[in-house]
C-alpha cells in the first residue's frame, strides 16, 4: 500500500486530490451494530470545513458528505463503509500560475520528484482536503469509542508566544480559535490576524486529552500506542512534533521526579502521558503536536521552477493563516482511529482466549 | 501481528526476554547480494552493549551475534536474516522480589493487566535489550544505505540542563556520552554520575543526521518519511517525544521565517527538516527526541503490588543512570531501516514503470 | 483489514452493496504516468455487465464507471484511484419475502451469525455486484501489464459435460458462453437453457491462460505466484476449486513425467503451470478453476429462517443460470492485480540493489 | 515482507536453509495464557521427520526443537514465540555436484533468475525443510484451538490410482501413507515401492477434515476462510491443486443438487465444504489438495546449467518417493494457523462491540 492506508483493524483508506471531483475515504473493520448517521460525520466534518471564520480560509465549501456503503437501517453492517465529499468550490484558474512552480514549503518538489508528473491544482493529493476523508472516518471511529466511555478532546495551547494559561475544555467550540482559555483566545486572535494582515501566517501548539482509555491497550515494542499516535499525528499536514506527558521538559527531570507514584487510589502524577511501556495506565492520555506556519503566504520568496529557473514566488489562492484551529478535528479523529484500531488489536490477541 | 513487527518491505520482527534464552530478529526483504560479515553486526551490537562505561549498567553481556540464515558466502541471499544473542549474565536472583510488583515509571502494571501475567525477571519483553535485535538488523540497513550513499549519525545533544554548543560529529565515538560537544561532555557526565550516586537518573535529548536521503522516499500521506520516523523512534522504550527541523520552535516562527527557500543551487534554510509533503527533499533529514530519565532507580517511590497494596519500592539491579549514550546506535538502527524500508516501497511503486 | 483489502503494494479496497447506492473501489499503489481513460476501465466492466445474453441474469444495469480521483490529463498520477458505479436497477422488493430466510448455499446464515443483522437485499455485500469493483481495478492492472507485455485471457473449458476440445483463444468473445471452442460453445449453451428453463443453474471451469509473465515473479515460501493466485481466485464468489498445471492429473503421474524438461531453447513441457517453487519460470502460467452452479434457483428447497423455523426457499429474482461467463472478466481482474503486485514486490526486494 | 510471514494476527515467520545452521519460525500474536510444552511440538515435528519409514527419505535428523522465547513458566505470555531447529545431517558435499545445474522440476532456475545467486545446498531456502517452521507454529495453533474445540485431521487419500476407499481417521497415525484405509494403505505402500526402485516418485491427493469450526469464521470478500486456506496450502511445496466440499465435481452438479439444505437439525449435505459466502457454517470443513510427484528423482532428465548448456541431470541425495504422508502434519499446521488467524480476525472485528 502506498501510503494511502491507515491501521490494521479498523483501517482507512482516504483518497481524492483538492480540485479532483470528491475526496473521500473506506472505512474497513468497523464492528457491526453500530448506530450512524450521516449527520454524525456532518457535524464532525462542519468544524474542519473552511470558511468557518476570519482565522481560516475564506475557500467556501459546504463539504456535504454522503455515505455511500456499510450502513443500513441505521447501523453500520460490518462491511466497508465509503463516504465522500465532493468538491464544488475550485477556482482552478487560481492555480494556473504555479503549474511550473516549486512553491517553498510545498510538496510541489518533492511531488515532482517521486512521480515525474503532478496534479499542480491546489496542491492536489497533498492538500489539507485529503483530511476530510480521516474527519469523516474519525466521527466512526468516535461513535465506537462511545461504548468504552473513551473521549478525546483536541484544543490550541499556543499561537506564536501566546499561551493558554488554563484547561478549561468547556469554552473550545466557543471561540474561533478552539483554545481551552478565553483570555488567551483574544490575544491568540489579535495575533493571527496581525499576520495575516501582512500576508503571512503563525504556527500553533495543540494538545489533545483522551479520557476513558482502556487499560492495555498499545501493543509491545513497534505498536506501542504512543507510537502509533505518534504515526498518526506526524502524519498530519503541518505537524512537526509531538510528545507525550512531560515531553521535551523531561530533559530538565530526574527519574525521582519523572516516574508516577502508584497508591491503591491511582497514580500521583502523569508525567508519561497515560501510557507504561507503550500500553495503556488508564490515567489520561495526554500529548501535544507543534503545527508550523502555513507554507501558503503571499510575501514573497525564493523558489524555482521546474526547468531550474529562479523564481520569486507568492502563494495565491485562499489560504488559512493559522492552520490550527481546523487541525483540531483532524487531531481528534486520527487519534479516535488509532484507539479503535488497538482495542480491537488488543482483543483479538490479548483478551480472547483467557 | 502484535506489534513485533515493524517495516513492510524491509521487515523486523523481534523477540526474546531479557532473562529467556536469547535475544534477537529476523530480517525479512533484505535485497540480495549485499556483502555482509558478522562483524559487521557485531561492531553495531558493541555500541549498545552494557558495561561500556560508568554511565552505563554494569550488567556483563558480551552480546555476541550469530547469523543463523540468509547469507550465503558472505553475502545476503534475499532469504530471511535470523540473528540471535544468548543471553549470559542474566541473575534471575535480582528480580525475584519484583515479582509481585507494580514498580512505578515501569510496564509492570501494564503487562500484567493485558496479559495476566508477566515474566518478571529484569522486565521480561519491555526490556531494553529487545533493542538487540533491531541493532543488528539496522546493521544490515546500514550496509545496505551504503549503496545509496546514506549515511546516519546520531548524538546527544542535552544531558540535564547541558547542552552541547556544536556538531562536531568527528568525536561522537571518542566520549562516552556520545555528543557531538567534548567540552558538553565533561558536564554531561559529571552530571550523571552526580545523579546515579544518589540512586538516581536523567534525562537527554538526541539528535539524529541523515545525509544522503534519495529525493522523493517516503510516501505521501499516512507514511510519510516524518511519520514512519516518529513510530519508529517512539517505539524505543524511554523515548517521550520527536520534532523535525525547527521542531516546537516553529510555534514562534511565520511562514515567511519557516518556509525554506530554494535557488538552483539548492535550499537556503532547512526548517522542514529534510521533508516536503512527508518527502525527501534531499536535504539534510534531521530529527531530535528526547529520552525520559530511567524508570530503575533505587530512591524508594510509592507503588502497589498485585493485590493493590501499598509499598515503597526501589529497582534492584544494575542500571544505566542515563540511557541516551546507549540509545544512539538504535535510534540510528531503527532510522536505517525506515530509510530501507521506504526505499523499497518508493523503488516498487514510484519508480518502476516509468 | 477486514478481509476487504487485497495485494500488498497494488491495493484494491472494495465497497458496495447489492441495492445500496453504488459499489466500486480504491486502488493504491498504481505507478504514476500509465496512460489511463474512462473507456479503458469500462470495456471491461461491459465484459461482466448483467443482461448480456440470454445465458446471463436480465436485471438492467448499465453499470457506467466514473473515476472520482488518481488520475490527471489522462494519466495516473501514483495517488489512490477511486472507480464507483451507482446502483440502478435494484427492485428492493423483490428481496423482501427472503428478510428472514436463509436460503440454502446462500451466505445469508453466516451474515447474520457473524454480524448480528444483514442487509438481505440481494445478498447485500454478498452478491456478485461486488466484483465491480475487481474488474474496474483489474483493467487498470491490464494497462500496467501492458508494459511487461503480460497478456491474460480466461475462457470457459467446461460447462456441466461439455468440454472444450481446443483452445482457439481468438473465438472468446465471439460467443456468449466466452469458451474457446464454437463447437462446444452450441452444446454449451443448450445445456444452460435447458437449466433455466426449470429453474435450476449448472456448474462451469474455466482455465486462465497468462503469456510473457516476467521471471522470477512471486515470492518464495507463503507469497508464492501460485498460492497468491489461488487466494484471488478462491475469493471469487462461487469458485470451489483450484489447480495448476496438470493439476489434479498429477497423481497419476511420476516424477520423470511431470518434471518439466529444460534445454537451451526452452521448456519441453508445461506440467508445472508455470512456476518452480513459487516463482515464475518464464513458460505460460496456467491454471483452471471450477465455479459451482449459482445458488440462486427457483426449485424450491429446504431451508430455515432466523428463528429456526423450516422453510420450503426458492429465490426469487433474476439470476445467471451459469455464473461462468462472466466470471470470466472477474478472473481476469484478479490475476492481473496479482501479477501486477507481485512484480511490484519484486521490484522492490529482488532486483533493486544489484 | 519478502513473502515469508504468513498471517494477520496468529503471524508466522519462517526463516533457515536445508543446509545452513538452522531452521525455524518466529510466531507473533498467540494468545496468553495457552499451556505449551516443548514436547507439544516436538510431538508434531516428529510427524514429519525425515526417515520415518521406508516410504520417506533417510535424511537422518532427529529435529529436536527448542524455544527460545515466550514461554514462562509453561505458559505463553503473548510475546513472540521463536521456536529452532539445527540442522545437523547435512552432507553438503552431495549437492557440490549441482552447484552450476538448474534441475528439472526444481527451483534452482527461479531462484537463481530472481536473486542473481541461490544457496544451492539441497534446494537452500526452497527445501522442504523450511516447513519444519511452520509444523512448530502450527502445534501451538493446534494447542489454540483446543480452546474453541476444533479438530483437524489431514490424511493421504490417493496415492497413484490406489484410493482410500473409506474415511476411518483413527488408523492414520497406525500406516506410514497416512491414509485413512488400511487396505488402501498397503496397494498405496507397494506402488511407492516400486516407483523408488526405479529412482522414480509418485504423486498423490491428501484430505483435510475441520471438524468444530467456530460459525462466522472468516471474512467475506477477499480474506474467506477458503480463499485463505487455499493460499495457506498452495504455499506448501509440491502441492499444484486444491478443492473445498464436491470441489470440481461441481462442474456436473446442477444447483439444485449442490445447494446444501438446510432443517432445524442442521445442514442435509455438505457440498459447500464448510463454508458460505466465505464464512465458517457450522459445518465440517473439508478439502483435498494434490501432491506432484517430487522432483527429486534419479532418472536422469534434460536440463541445462546456468551458462546454458545442456545437461542430463539426475538428483542426487536421499528423498522421498512419495512426499504425502509427511505433507500431512505440514497440512494440519498450515489449517491451525489460518484458523486461529481468522477466529482471532473475528473477534476483533465482528463480535467486540456487541
């Protein structure tokens, strides 16, 4: 499989370029008997749409999904489930322009380079549309996660020097930046328009908090969930490193510090994050992933094109100057998708035959 | 597969307990005709073996491999590559008061509530010399990225608050820290054996250089070059978090600053990292992650046993106090081999038809 | 994967119900810059169209394939190819007599056992509009091979006691039974009207015939040519039997017999069907398979319903009174997407580092 | 993977050449908790040893086995399990003489096109020793299977014209065919005989029965339980045919008589084999499959060597004239390990979340 593929159980298979007719994804593996319908993906796919406000593109696409097997009466039926989106919004003619170009900070490069040819509209295969097929996955796999009591929450901690300085998940959905911490949220806003303003972009910290995860769950040695979950997120448009409970700041500790005291009552602290020796503790599994500035600016920079040429070029087009607000749902449905991909691993090796 | 696999083409699996028999792997998509000795190997496995230093555990394991299949005449044959190493200093006695404990910071906990059960002695599976075996076949990686002219080199860059202040990559293997700073060195290793006298660990950062990365490897989407990396870094036990290029730095950066510009003669800056769309660039592929200070200490912490009573538990034993030094050969190991891997599944789908 | 997933680097994931909305399929792994277009897929797709002839089903379907991504200016571009066909003609009444029932050599007993419910409209995922799928993916495989100069061709030998007496492979497409053989093909036809007329079905084989297979293709041990064709051809709806070669005939012979010579020029014989130790020798692959007579039938029979109550079941509908004919294009598919990712595979491991 | 993992979930890899150090399997995904001795598998490696009669070759080795991991204290411990045996009655001088050759029926040839050099030591990777892996995986699979009270039993059905003219499976292990008649055991015997003593070998079709298969087994579309076994059974070597149920007696059949009926009480006939729709009925699963005569024989036969010329070519060394009866055990070990897979595959899947 060339990529396009993720997990072994509950595996999804996205496809579908930026100015293609749709893009879209299978779901195969779900467990029969699952209640779903197609406005439980909608409401999913409404928080990564664009469009949504003045921090995101201004590209309108309703991105209306459809669901097009694997269902019926209600159900999910245990055979693949395929949902698409198509698009509408295209505006190729914006794209013209760079069909020759290696923009800086695209895949036009290297894109070029693989495959000797490239779908040049948009970005084609490697745009952020491509998410839509795993949002849509995602809002199955949450709706499975129901049955564990698992919840996964995806929120901004950080734009540009701009902390959130509480976790307060309640406000999320409340402001444009689905940062955990109102006051936090006007500064991060002021911030990103300022940017966007001169024709750039900013970069971004999210965190997401998985309650409710089963203890076990992540497999020994290479399937370790925090290394599927870090497959997962890395494999995010943007994303340029994670890390789990105290992270990079366990550099600074000492293992008296670092490792969490178990009582009868549970563990004192969580510095590794909710996982020990890559299964899952049951205590929260916590992590953040850093999203870099949006490579699609309009200030100028040195590029070439594809016959060598030195190329001053500007991205044009309708671009996110924060792209993290609308990674959010695609943090929470990838992470969604590797913790239904391991329960299920988990039981077919390790619970069955006991 | 449980999660002892890892690769497609180029495919590890591994086994073996820290106090069973033996340790090792096999090797399954080696190309053939790569010329290959058991020194080869066994110059690797001599890196990762304890007892090299007094940052290290003094636990004596010669760790000496053998080849048990694959190569005939002193080449590989495209057969599978069994390598194993015998287990000798295993003191089995150490571990019997563990037996019925959760000790915290370790995967106990976690073994016994997926499996119900463990094999106690020195962590069973979860112990690091299960990384024997990807040693040995990162080995074989290596000798095989000689053909592209891929050369990987890994080192600690932070011990504690010390930074190393260069990249002298030439005295890597002159210092038992293994960084890339002589005068980082003193202070890294004055400030682990400062920690190991009270019982105690710490913590690192290592950085990893890729030179020589075959343009357009990696595969766009969900196995991206960055995303096979991070599974296969975080999958080595201690590990808490990875960042490519700028890494979190880039939460502060705009587009404009991160985005690496091109001319003809090659990129200005190398934020990214070495990837593009989750592609080879060409430039240099380089990577930190950051190991948690070591789990085994002997400052009593708070833990429970299998009943769920309370105790005060320290880790008997011989420990590395730092374990970064010994996690340099198999983050190199482990990169190897999804440079191969990756290699392989570029050569089968991109490059073949056209 | 649950089982919807088939090839290892030429990915075919296929979706759809009976009298859902559509069925089709995502292809992964393609190579880039093969020369692909609409008619390409559905010349095919003709080729195993319900309500060709009088010996196949009358339902209606049109059966127009629309590729929704993977390819750009009329060439593949290395993403996923995703090929839908809607559903039209689907007369969901007709299937509600049978909600409750399972009808003997129908799947509909181990659909509801294994999931807990079904979609009983025409056999849901079970029916054979599933092969769309296959055969939208095989003609691309096709295309691929036509840079191997891998021809494939399948063709009825047999139909209840009719044989073919020659294998006049340019005759295939000239009759509606797709024999090699015009003789046969009268006596062929007889048989199968004679069985419809009072409701029954007959059994067929049909051989696969594949000239200019690369050498060496196919992978010792598990992923042998032979064992990976018997899987795709084994997962044809209907298909009961497998044999290469001599295939069964081998039993009554001797190893000087079957031993295919070999001289400077060539092979004296073709026993093997074209492989030595799993791997393609170069001579002809050659194999043959039996479908059984459909299951559909208007006799009635003995069966039961969900609540464990007998039942005299006849299914209702329009169906093939031999399903040989158009399983034809359906093997064609399969063998090809096979061929296609074993020399993928090959690629891969065997021939790139020499 | 090179084609030596077999598996999704219960996942062997096997690794060794008939003449290098050793030969075995690593097994990943068994279960926890399943009582494994060594005796447990030697039981069944003892079932294909070389030199059990004077019907198979006189190769003398004993084959002990050992494990080297994922036992503890009797137990498996959900850890990988590699299982070894060393070779010791080599003789690799016998073999010197076909160094340059490509013997007829063979896979020298093959091996030699796809890899640019081969082990030519007794067939190296190609031998049939390399199965010695998978009869060890295979006990344990058998130990799984205990659990679920499912049965296998494979035996020699035909040998040459000889048939076994009754199914009585409880004096298999009581004749060295294998067969499942005593009287047939004795014609079977004598044509061996004589085949051996004219350096010749002989063919012969052997019969797998499943009684106590867990309904719902296997997935439908691609990963069938008789799609699965056939390429489980295609990738033993020597075996050119397989056919599930009235196999290609059905080509005879009319629907009418194949569709097996269904009562209260069960199932009426057992055309199907044992399978519906792909999946597991309830009902015994049953099979044949044919064994080529093997290759192996002392008639001298036309072949050439690797610069062309052509050569009269007898094989040299000590075989089996007739390779069925210790097929047997092998064809017991491939049967256990689809099925543990795919009830593994199901319980991830299909059951969990109801």
């Amino acid at each position: 499989m060339a990529g396009n593929t993720f997990g072994k159980n509950f595996t999804i298979t996205t496809f579908g370029e930026s100015h293609g007719k749709a893009v879209g994804v299978i779901l195969d593996g779900c467990p029969p008997m699952v209640e779903l319908s197609v406005e439980d993906v909608q409401t999913e796919l409404n928080r990564r749409r664009p469009g949504q406000s003045k921090v995101s593109t201004p590209r309108d696409e309703s991105d209306k999904v459809e669901i097009y097997s694997g269902i019926f009466e209600g159900k999910t039926t245990g055979t693949p489930i395929m949902m698409m989106v198509f698009n509408k919004n295209q505006m190729s003619r914006d794209y013209d322009a760079v069909k020759s170009l290696f923009r800086p900070g695209h895949a036009d490069f290297t894109y070029y380079s693989k495959y000797g040819m490239r779908d040049h509209r948009g970005g084609g295969r490697s745009s952020a549309r491509e998410t839509i097929g795993r949002v849509c996955a995602g809002a199955v796999a949450k709706k499975v996660l129901d049955r564990t009591g698992t919840k996964i929450t995806a929120y901004v901690t950080q734009v540009g020097p701009h902390k959130a300085q509480k976790r307060d998940i309640e406000v999320i959905e409340d402001n444009i930046i689905r940062t955990c911490d109102l006051d936090a949220a006007v500064k991060m806003e002021e911030y990103i328009i300022a940017a966007k303003e001169t024709g750039d972009s900013v970069g971004a910290i999210v965190e997401v908090l998985v309650q409710g995860v089963p203890v076990g769950i992540g497999e020994p040695v290479f399937d370790r969930l925090n290394a599927k979950i870090a497959h997962a997120i890395m494999s995010i448009p943007a994303v340029k490193g994670i890390e789990f409970g105290s992270g990079f700041e366990a550099v600074l500790m000492r293992g008296s510090d670092h490792n969490d005291e178990m009582t009868k009552y549970g563990f004192l602290s969580n510095n590794a994050g909710g996982t020990l020796g890559g299964m899952a503790s049951g205590q929260d599994l916590v992590f953040r992933f850093v999203v870099k500035p949006a490579s699609s600016i309009t200030i100028p920079k040195k590029g070439i094109d594809i016959y060598g040429n030195e190329k001053e070029i500007i991205t044009e087009g309708r671009h996110d100057p924060c792209v993290a607000p609308r990674v959010v749902p695609v943090a929470e449905a990838m992470t969604s998708i590797v913790l239904v991909d391991l329960i299920m691993e988990d039981k077919a090796i390790a619970h069955y035959f006991k």
